[in-house]
C-alpha cells in the first residue's frame, strides 16, 4: 500500500471534528500536516494541539483570495482534504424556499470545495489526491428538505467531476453518516439517539472512525471517483 510518509497533507476545516481526526491521524503515519480553517485563533490552536510540525493557516473558503493566498503560501504538497463547513444547511421546504439564503448556504461546503480545487490542484503531486466530504441527507431523502438533499449531491457531484477532469490526480468523497463532532454533541444525546438507533450499528460514529476512509482514499492509488460511506449502515435502512 502507498505510504503517507513524508507527503504533505492539506486538511481544509482541519480546526476541529473530523478534519482536526484526519490531521491527527496523518500525522501519526509520518506525514506533514497543514491545518487551516477561517478563525484563527481556533486553526492555532488546533496546529499547536496537533504538534509534530503541523502548521496552521486562516483560509476562508467563501473568499476566492483567501483560497488562492494560502496554496501560495503552503506550496507543492501531496494530498487535499476538505473537511469545511457551515451548519445553516436545513434551507426549508419547497414553497417556503428563499433562494437567495439558500445561494449563500452553499458557499463554504460546495463553492468553497471548488475553489479548494480550482487553487490547490496548482500545487498538487500528479500521483496525488483531493477528498471531498459529503453527508447522508444526499441518500437519505427526508421531505421538507429538497436543496438539503441537492446541495449534499453537490460534493458527491463535485469528486466525480473532478476524479475526470484532473486526472491522474485522484478525487474522492466521504459521505458521512452522524459523526460525533463537538458540533454534534452539541445538538444533544437526544437528537443523536433519534437519528441512530435504528441503524445496523445503532450510534454515532466517532471522528477517529471517520478519519478512516480519508487515509484509506489517500493511500489508495488505485481508486478514484469514489464516494465512500461511512454512516454505520445508515443507507441500508
Ligand atoms: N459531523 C457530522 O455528522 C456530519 C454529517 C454530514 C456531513 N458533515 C459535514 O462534514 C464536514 C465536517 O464536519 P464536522 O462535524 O467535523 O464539522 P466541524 O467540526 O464544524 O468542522 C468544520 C470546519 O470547517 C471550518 N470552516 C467553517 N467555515 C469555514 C470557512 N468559511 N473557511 C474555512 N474553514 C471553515 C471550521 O473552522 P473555523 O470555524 O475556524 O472556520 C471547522 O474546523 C462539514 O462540512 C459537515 O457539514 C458532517
């Protein structure tokens, strides 16, 4: 299997959650990490939690200057993850939908992983990689929520694209189920419950668990345009 040793790993959204789980990881088989996230206070301290020479960068994704400034400043490196987002995704049922707010949602977790793509694929190894993040309400159709449901499509549209248009570079998604990010925990054990007990592995999934298919995507030189699911069963039921 190819070896993260020694690559330079570019986690977008690395500040907390499942990005701050995939640096971590990163950093534990021997790569170079590069953290970076809109508040710089808090991508500070993630860098210096991290160790191990993982550096810290303020990017905001919404902001195309932002983006571009820090793949100058970050340089070649190996692998692109982007772990970004906002939580004001829930836009509403159809005859209740404002479009333009609904525009302004997409910003960081779709046009932010574009731009991501559109500055990082100038630095980017040709044998290197970029996982998006994508999450269950794309299979999991709930009504009230169709741009919920579209917008989730979005990443998952968004790898596949460029898993054609960039390649040998590889791209890749990771749909994720409930993944108990600080984020999530915060929406209460109640909401957790509901959403997981029913699933074949009936809880939430931890940040570490997730971190998986990031390395399992990266070290993976053989695959690309793929969605991997980590979501405990949850599009079985
Ligand atoms: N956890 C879940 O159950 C779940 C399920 C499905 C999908 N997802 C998606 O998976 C991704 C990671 O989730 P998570 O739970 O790990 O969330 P999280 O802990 O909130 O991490 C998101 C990260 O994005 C950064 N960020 C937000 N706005 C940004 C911007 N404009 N520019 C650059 N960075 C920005 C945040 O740091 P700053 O505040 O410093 O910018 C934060 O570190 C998110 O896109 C989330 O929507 C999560």
């Amino acid at each position: 299997m190819a070896t993260l040793e020694g690559k330079t790993v570019v986690v977008i959204g690395g500040a907390s959650g499942v990005g701050f789980a995939v640096a971590e990881a990163a950093l534990a088989v021997g790569a170079q990490v590069v953290v970076g996230s809109s508040q710089t206070a808090r991508i500070e301290a993630a860098a210096a939690r991290l160790g191990r020479g993982a550096k810290g960068y303020t990017v905001d994704v919404k902001d195309e200057a932002s983006v571009a400034a820090l793949f100058e400043a970050v340089g070649a490196f190996d692998h692109l993850v982007f772990t970004a987002g906002d939580w004001g995704h829930m836009f509403g049922a159809t005859r209740d939908l404002d479009i333009e707010t609904s525009k302004a949602r997409m910003e960081v977790r779709f046009w932010g992983a574009a731009r991501a793509a559109k500055y990082g694929v100038r630095q980017i190894a040709k044998d290197g990689s970029i996982t998006l993040t994508g999450g269950m309400l794309a299979h999991r159709l709930m009504p009230g929520m169709p741009l919920t449901v579209a917008s989730a499509n979005t990443t998952e549209g968004l790898a596949l694209g460029l898993a054609r248009d960039l390649a040998p570079i590889r791209a890749n998604a990771v749909c994720l189920g409930l993944i108990l990010s600080e984020q999530v925990q915060n929406m209460g054990e109640g909401m957790v419950k509901a959403y997981t007990q029913n699933l074949p592995i009936p809880r939430g999934g931890t940040c570490e668990e997730a971190a998986e298919a990031y390395l399992y995507l990266m070290r993976s030189t053989y695959v690309t345009g793929q969605i991997v699911r980590v979501d405990g069963g949850a599009s079985l039921v």
